[in-house]
C-alpha cells in the first residue's frame, strides 16, 4: 500500500498496480491494436486490389493506417477516459494524480502525445545520425 497525500492534507493508502497486472493490460491492448490493424489492413487491402492502384498509394494508406493505429488509438482512449485503455479497464486499475484524485483528459493525452513525438524523434535522429568515433 501507499500513502498518497490528498490537496486536503488527509493521508490515505491506495493499493498500487505491480508490474503483473501492467502488463497484462499492456498486453490486451496491444491485442486489440493488432485485430484493429489486421482488419483495417484486410479492409485497405481489399480495397486497393479491386481499385487497381498503384504501389505508391497502396504504401502512404498503408503508412498512414499503422500511424492512426499505433499513436491514434492510445491517445483517443486516454483523452476520452482520463488515463485509462481497455486493457486498464479490464483490470480495474484506474489512473490518478500524485494526489489521488482522477487525472484530467487532455493532460493525460497531451502528455502521452508529447512522448510519443519525442521518442520518435530521437529514434529517426539515432537511425540518421552519422556514427560518432
């Protein structure tokens, strides 16, 4: 358990999630994204074949589909519930402040946003980087 001081000054204790139940939410929304991206690529796919375009476009919508999967999801849901995903949902575990309270929307979105630009960031400039010696 711990002690988490409330804006109130009131001491309470919260059970804290262990890495365990962390990954396993991970885990099943990591699980939802790919049955997202397969259907949308099933679906992209299908639709590109009876079109008759060409490797270029198939590419960018392709791009453009994993984009919205991979940062476009975790960022709706964690906008929309204040922190939370399915697999969070799943397992109870709720997201909340340094002082116990619900963490806002937009701050939790914002933030996730926020790191997920910069760590892409830094990977492209670590793949375009000349070697240092």
């Amino acid at each position: 358990m711990a002690e988490v001081v409330t804006g109130e000054a009131v001491v309470l204790e919260v059970p804290c999630a262990r890495f365990p139940s962390r990954l396993l939410a991970l885990a099943l929304d990591l699980f939802i994204q790919l049955i997202l991206l397969f259907i949308l690529f099933l679906i992209v796919g299908l639709a590109i074949t009876n079109d008759g375009v060409n490797g270029a476009t198939a590419g960018a919508v392709a791009l453009t589909v994993t984009i919205l999967i991979i940062v476009g999801y975790p960022t709706l849901w964690e906008t929309l519930t204040r922190g939370g995903s399915p697999g969070k949902f799943a397992l109870g575990l709720r997201v909340v402040s340094d002082d116990g309270g619900w963490r806002s929307g937009s701050c939790s979105g914002s933030r996730r946003w926020s790191h997920r630009c910069c760590r892409s960031a830094a990977n492209d400039w670590a793949t375009i980087s000349p070697a240092r010696s």
